[in-house]
C-alpha cells in the first residue's frame, strides 16, 4: 500500500505531520507500506518512511522536497503499478499498489482530483470519493448540501472572484449585515488557513484579501456564539449505518488565541483541550451523533469524516462544517475522539484501510 502526503495546497506541512503519524502507527507486519511525497511542484516522489523526517519541529515545517525520481502510475489491467522514472535510468516497477492512503489536506487532494485519478487507475483508496470530497472541501456548496438535507447552518455569505473584481463595494455591503464578529474564510482550504476573525467593518477587506491568497472564493459567516462540539464519523462495514464517536469538545485554553486557530491546532500544544465525552445532556449527545451521520451520508462521505458543530445556549445544534480528511495525528482530534470511544489508533488505521479494500471501484 502506498502512504501519500505532500502535495500543492498551503497545508503541505499538515499533510507531512498526518504522514508522520500513520507511519509511525501502521502495522508494518500486515502491510508492506511505500510512502510517496508530493513535492509543491506536484511532483511524485519516493521519500524516508522514517515517521522524525516528517513530525513538526519547532524551527522548522516538514516539506517533501523535489527528487531526482518521480513516480508514476502505470495502469494495466486491474489495478495499478508504482513505477519510478530517473533520467537516464530505465524505469523501475515498485510493485502493485492494492489500496492508498492518501492524508492530504486541502485542494489538489482533498479536493475529489486524487480521488478522480485513483478512480480512473481503479485503485481503491481511503475515504471519501469524488463528489463527496470536492463537496466536503467546499464550504458554499457544503453548506447547500447541509440545507437540504435539513440541517441547520449559520448565516453566511458567498463572494466569488467574479463580484469582488466587479464591485468589492457590493461585496462588503453585503457581508457586512451579517452580525459581527465575522469569520472570513477561503472556501476550499481547511486547517484554519487564511482564517480571519473580524470585529467590525473596517478589518472586513483586508480579510477577504487575506482569503483570497488562499482560494479566490470567499466565504464570511456570522460569528455564533455557542460550545463547538466534534463528532468523528467511521463509515459502517457493507450496508451498515456510519458509526459515531462520542461527541468531544474543544476549549482554547491558552490566551494568546481568541479561537481554535492554525497554531492552537498544530503549534502551542498547551492552546486546545479536548473533553470526550463532551458534557452534554444525554439527549443532546445522540442527537447530535444522529446528526453528524446524517451530514456524513448528505455528503456521500466514505471512510472517514469529523462534523463539526456549535451548540448554543438555547439548545440549537447548528453544523459548521464536515471534513472528509481530517487531522490525523496521534493528538489529532478525530483519532482522539475514536480512542475515547474505544478504538486505538493502529486499530483505526487498521479499519480504515480494511474499509477501503472492501469496498468496489468504478460507480457504487
């Protein structure tokens, strides 16, 4: 099986630190792993299976660098082989590839592209599949999705590339009748990047600029004040129901963070607390797992997902957002909440790749 992070997205270094922990976890004895780097010029590239190469230090962010081989996938018949190119070299098979685990985060990866190109290699793979991913990864149509299947969400805006280079004028109105504070976000990015929390209207352009480096659509949601209450969603073996964690909660403890930002996430190891069970009345507890599977199925998620919600003071469970790749780490939330709930994380990774290889490819 072949382990595969990196990639082009502004969360590279996040994908290098989910690597570090499933090579650190993966049982070695059952399964034969080849990890392959995506460096930021897109290219495929053997790397260390040394889980250290790609763990985060503090002077520095793990990065998969450019190597003098690439990697390719060579498609004959059923399945596919890796298959490594140097110049001035004949190629070299690495062997057939029964399933990839694929821990990247953000565009060009979490995205629905992978998943499209695994699918046409008919390589099975871990999580969600093309539409579920590329409606995962974008926050407007993931939210038109939640709608419809009856959930509630937040109040929100949508800016595209188009209105903003038309009329930033309009934009900015329109954003700013939603009731400050304001979370300015690109649309497909995760890990808290180009993330900007806005108190009043002054600060709400430069947000959007900020954003916009990221994804050139934008999307600004109301603030809502609530508890933010996780659930980790593991899809059901055959036909059976998607199975929920216990519900977790994040406290940002530290004071140097107003929320739950990219360095609380990954670089102050002191900022977040998770508490799983979250102390919620029981009632409220399953609702909110019913709820969570409900957003996994919306979506068409497979695998693996973390559903995210605020639970306000009057006892509405508003749904934030799904993520069909989340943080993967041994401290990450979604193994966390999954060893609260009674599965180790060697035995998640274990279920994860036995779901992927149960599963047909093709249309299902």
């Amino acid at each position: 099986m072949a382990v595969l992070f990196g990639g082009r997205s502004s969360e590279h270094a996040v994908s290098c630190v989910t690597a570090a922990g499933v090579l650190e976890a993966i049982d070695r004895s059952k399964y034969d792993v080849v990890p392959v780097g995506i460096a930021r010029n897109g290219q495929w590239t053997l790397v260390s299976a040394d889980p250290a190469a790609w763990s985060l230090r503090s002077e520095s962010l793990p990065e998969v660098t450019p190597g003098t081989e690439s990697i390719v996938l060579s498609a004959e018949g059923a399945g596919s082989d890796l298959v490594a190119h140097a110049e001035g070299a004949l190629p070299r098979s690495l062997g057939r590839i029964d399933v990839v685990f694929p821990v990247l985060h953000g565009p060009f990866g979490e995205d629905g592209t992978l998943q499209g190109m695994l699918e046409m290699a008919d390589i099975r793979y871990v999580g969600a599949g093309v539409l579920a991913s590329a409606v995962g990864m974008d926050k407007h149509y993931m939210k038109v999705v939640f709608e419809a299947a009856g959930l509630q969400v937040g109040p929100y805006e949508v800016i595209t590339d188009r209105q903003w280079e038309r009329d930033p004028a309009a934009c900015l109105e329109r954003a700013s009748k939603l009731q400050f504070p304001l979370f300015v976000k690109p649309a497909r990015a995760g890990s808290s990047m180009g993330i900007t929390r806005v108190t009043e209207p002054a600060g709400l352009a430069a947000a959007i600029e900020a954003a916009r480096l990221h994804d050139p659509k934008v999307v600004v949601e109301a603030g809502i004040t609530g508890r933010e209450i996780e659930v980790a969603v593991l899809q059901g073996r055959g036909t059976e129901d998607p199975r929920t964690s216990h519900p977790g909660e994040i406290a940002v403890q530290n004071g140097d963070h107003d929320w739950y930002d990219f360095d609380a996430k990954y670089v102050d190891g002191a900022a977040a607390e998770l508490s799983c069970p979250a102390d919620l009345p029981a009632g409220t507890a399953e609702r909110v797992r019913s709820l969570a599977a409900v957003a996994f199925e919306a979506v068409g998620a497979e695998g693996l997902s973390r559903v995210d919600f605020f639970y306000t003071p009057d006892g509405n469970l508003i749904i934030n957002e799904i993520n069909t790749m989340p943080g993967f780490t041994p401290v990450s939330m979604y193994p966390q909440m999954w060893a609260k709930s009674g599965l180790q994380y060697t035995e998640l990774i274990d279920e994860l790749i036995a779901l992927a290889l149960e599963r047909k490819t093709g249309l299902r």
